[in-house]
C-alpha cells in the first residue's frame, strides 16, 4: 500500500522537543500488526522548533560532496562508495556515475527508488557467477520517485551488482536503479515538501507531504509531482488545476523571483486563478520567494479574482470561541479566558461531558448518561440522536456533519441541517472498508473536511490512523479511502488536529501528550496526569486540556497551566 508522509512546523511549545529518526522499526512493525500491508509514517530525530507555519531546510540546498573512486580499489570498496556517493546529487549525481562503466553511466536512473537502510551495507562476492557480487540492507524504507515513502518492520534485502574491470579498474556495469542511504544520510539530504490539492468544494487546501533530496530544478520537480496527483488515500477527496496533459515548460526561482510557464487546455477565468493559487501553494517551500509570474498557454495570469472565485486557505482561522460545562449545561465563551458565559440555554444533561461545538457557534452536542447517550442543541433546544450506546467524544466538521464512532466500531454522521429526516436524526453510517476487528477510541475530521483521523485499536494494538473522507457534491460523507498510520512516541488513546499538518496525541492513562506532524516530528508536552483530552484552534498556539475532574489546563510554553474558571472540559470548535 502507498504511504504518504507529511509536512513540518517549527516554536517551543514544551519541555520536551525531538524529532525522531526517520526510521521508526518499532512504529513501522506495529502499524503492520494493526493495519495488515499499511505501512507507517517514518520519522526524523533532529530537533525542530515550532511556530505556525513550515519552513523547509533550505539549509540542505548547500552541497554535499562525495569521494569517487579511489585507484586500485577493489570491487567490495567500489560499491561501497557508490552507495555512499548517493548524497551527492550534483550534477546528476555525477560523483556516483564515476563508478559506473562507460556505457552504464547514462543507463542509470538515481531517481526512481531511495531505499533507507539501518548500519551499513555488507558486500560480498557470489561464488558462482563471475564479477558479481552481492550488497544486503537491514532496509526500513523506501521512498518513491514521487516523494512517497512506505516503513516496515526491518528486513534484510539483497541487490546485484555487477562489476568488469576496464584499464585495470574496477567499474559496475549493471547495478538496480535508485539510491541506497542510511538513516543519517538520508537525513542529511532529504526534506519534507508541502505539496496542496484542494478539497472536493475547493474551498481547503489540502496538504500532501513529499520527500525530495535537493536537486537542480527543485521547483519543477515539485510542480511535476503535483500534476501526477496526490498521494492514493486522497485520490477521491481531493482536485487539482495541475494535471496530467499540462506540460511545464519553464520553471525556475531567480533572486526572490520565480517564474513558471505552463501549457494545457483552455481553462475558464475561475479555473486560471484556481491555477495560479495552486502554484502559489507550491512556492511555499521557498521562503526565498517573494513574488512570481505564472504564464499559461503564453498568457500571464494576473492576481485579480474573477467573479466566482473564492480563496482556499492552507491554514484556515479557527475562531477562539469555546464550549464548556456548568451545572450539566453546555456554555458558550468567546474565548477561554472569558469571565461569563455567553448562551446558556440548553437543559441540563445527566452526566454530561465531552462537549463540541461548530465553527460557525450555531449547533453544540455533548454525551450523557455516562457516554452512552449523544445529545444536539440548536437555537436553545435539545434532542436525543442516540442511547444505549458507548460512543466517541462527538466532533463537528466544517460542513456541519457531526460525527461519533460507537463502541461497535460503527462510524456515524448527522446533518442537523438536512431536510432529510435520517440524516438528521438518525445519522448516517459511514462505510469503512478497513475496519474489520478494529474500534475506534477517538475521531476527528479536518478543517477542510477531506481527512479523518482515528485512534484505532486492533488485537490489543492501538494507532492513529489517516484516511481521506470521501464526499459527494453536496458534501455528504460516503466513505473512508484506504488508511494511511501516523507516527506517535506515545500508546494513543485521543488523537485531534491542531492545524492541517499537525495531532495532539493523548494517553489518558499515562498524562501523556504530545504533538505529531504528518511528517513525524513529535514535541512531547509535560506529563498532566489525569489529563483526559486535549483541544486545539488551528494551530499549536492555543491549546487546552482538561482532566477527568473536568479541570481545565492551558499550554504554556514549557507545560499545563490550570485555569481559574467554573466551566468545565472547555475546547474549541470542531
């Protein structure tokens, strides 16, 4: 199965920051036991910092030199420093290339396959066939010509290579395609990429994280990998301008200039700007970057918004509005900070807890009766959608479906604003092909409404799970694509977005927490015991918690902070 990685943003929001290895053995091999051939999400160990938006390494733009072939050298130490020499992709990886044979230089392609292997390689000769021999990997991952990576538990793979000798030197004639680095070369020289798609209403971007190695050319091979289409599990939840049959003719940053040149089919005005945002969303990478000019089918296409067009956020504002519990009511603050209640008027609810709240503040829901009954609140009155069932804390998505996950595994939806009496009521049941054996713990929908993620819990395993929310063109849920597992330090047991590229991972058993972004950096928060679930508005900047006590905790900088507020289990929209 095709596995996507995800992208990164940096401020110290804890007192614990790392970003893990990029190969995560036991990660990788517990996704396997839960998810069957879904691969893991890797990771990185360097330390990043956090702040609202990603900033790519372009610290790795500067070069890496590697060593050629050393005279004499003798055929185990000339694959040696070929495979070394894959950090290095100057030129071509014109450095590896000195390894090849004449007529093999121009044959090989560095570019279709990264394998990341753990310790080094061990080269051998095999004895029964004449000038080959034989390099194994402990591999861990691999990583696509189009950025996507797939983890596994660590296995031990064997390539070929062939060698001649020409003019007394030892030279490899045949060899497979692609670079073998180990884990630290690896990241030395590769970086996570946003890559964005817009949700089916193109009213979100959507982010798709790649990993390249700095090459010449970078801003094309990025604008190239968007015409090829998202990562499989957002094939059916997301569109694109930049498609197949377009051809990039130009593409290169000059200064703090870029300009592109593009040509395709003809494209109505709405669908131009729609293009000209889209690469803008690829420029993002460059911080560089000031301005661009984007030509298609020879004409520039300008910044002004034509009639019908409408803007798709990549970080959309989330409003700073909360929803809490007093007196097994639900409560409305305009932020968490708020003295007084602002709405009040919904009837009290026996054993209430885990209050949501939508974007736009019209609709609130809550559970009762210890988890087992959903209740739903608009313009001040209440009614049952469920009983008897032990279910998920209930969330809301920007289209105003709020959505559970019973103790069945079932996944539900409801649209308090359809004229449909089922789907009001009684919701929807949201076809998961993968489900099979697993419950879910905790369910969130994006921002932009195309990805869900889950806690899921297999045979004793627990993991977070990613997967694309297939809609219709009225925005009504169908399904779930193919599930993509995200990296956590952590046993989840909650998992909610703070922002479009980044999960608060909860252990309610532990008082662990921690962000993890869709690239696999993880910030560990102090350890808040008792700690039930955390919320966040749009980004890592503001976030709350609250203990099983209903105590509600605010981060600040290096920990939980508690708040002095009568309101209980407050969060944010969504």
């Amino acid at each position: 199965m095709n596995q996507q990685n995800i992208s990164a943003v940096t401020g110290i929001v804890s007192s614990s920051t790392s970003r893990r290895r990029f190969l995560g053995v036991a990660a990788a091999a517990a996704a396997t036991v839960l998810l069957g051939a879904c691969a893991g999400i890797p990771t990185s160990k360097n330390v990043h910092r956090y702040s609202d938006k990603l900033e790519v390494r372009e610290n790795k733009n500067q070069a890496i030199h590697a060593v050629g072939p050393q005279e004499d050298a003798p055929p185990e130490a000339i694959i040696e420093g070929f495979i070394h020499a894959g950090v290095d992709s100057a030129d071509n990886y014109a450095v590896a290339r000195q390894f090849l044979t004449s007529d093999f230089k121009g044959k090989w392609n560095p570019t279709t396959t990264t394998r990341v292997y753990r310790n080094t390689a061990q080269v051998s000769a095999d004895e029964s066939s004449s000038g080959v021999y034989r390099a194994r990997f402990q591999q861990t991952t691999l990583v696509s010509e189009q950025g996507l990576t797939s983890s596994f538990a660590e296995t031990l793979e064997t390539f070929d290579f062939k060698l001649r000798q020409i003019e007394g030197q030892w030279r490899i004639e045949a060899c497979p395609d692609g670079l073998w680095l180990d884990s630290v070369e690896f990241d030395r020289v590769f970086s996570p990429y946003r890559l964005y798609f817009y949700n089916s209403m193109y009213t979100h971007a959507v982010p798709d994280i790649r990993w390249f190695a700095h090459r010449d050319g970078q801003l094309g091979i990025l604008l190239q990998t968007v015409m090829g289409g998202p990562a499989s599990y957002l094939k059916e939840v997301t569109a694109s301008t930049l498609v197949e049959g377009m051809s990039l003719e130009r593409a290169e940053v000059s200064d703090r200039d870029a300009k592109i040149h593009i040509n395709g089919p003809v494209l109505n005005a709405v669908t131009r700007a729609r293009l000209r945002q889209q690469v803008g969303y690829v420029l993002s990478n460059f911080s560089s970057v000031n301005k661009f000019e984007l030509t298609y089918n020879g004409s520039v296409v300008g910044e002004d918004a034509p009639t019908g067009f409408q803007e798709a956020p990549m970080s959309p504002e989330i409003s700073k509005r909360v929803v809490g519990l007093e007196d097994g009511k639900l409560v409305i603050r305009e932020d968490y900070l708020s003295q007084q209640p602002e709405t009040t008027g919904t009837e009290s609810v026996t054993d209430a807890s885990d209050p949501a709240i939508n974007y736009d503040g019209t609709a609130l829901a809550c559970l009762g009766d210890t988890g087992r009954s959903l209740y739903f609140f608009s313009g001040g009155k209440g009614q049952y959608l469920v009983k008897n069932k032990k279910m998920t804390a209930p969330s809301f998505d920007s289209f105003g479906w709020l959505w559970v996950a019973e103790s069945d595994g079932a996944v539900r939806a409801y649209n308090a604003a359809s004229t449909n009496e089922k789907e009001r009521s009684k919701g929807i049941e949201i076809p998961v092909s993968w489900r099979s054996g697993m419950t879910f713990s905790s369910l969130r929908i994006s921002h932009d409404g195309a990805r869900v993620v889950v806690v899921g819990t297999r045979d004793g395993t627990a993991a977070v799970v990613m997967s694309g929310v297939v809609r219709d063109s009225s925005g009504t849920p169908k399904g779930f694509t193919e599930p993509v597992r995200v990296t956590s330090s952590i046993t989840p047991r909650t998992a909610v977005w703070a922002g479009e590229q980044n999960l608060v991972v909860v252990n309610d058993k532990t008082g662990e927490s921690e962000v993890t972004t869709l690239s696999g950096e993880e910030t560990k928060f102090d350890r808040l015991d008792g700690v039930k679930s955390v919320s966040a508005a749009g980004n890592t900047s503001n976030m709350l918690a609250h203990r099983s006590d209903g105590s509600c905790y605010v981060l600040e900088e290096r920990g939980w902070n508690r708040l002095n507020t009568s309101t209980r289990e407050m969060s944010f929209a969504g």
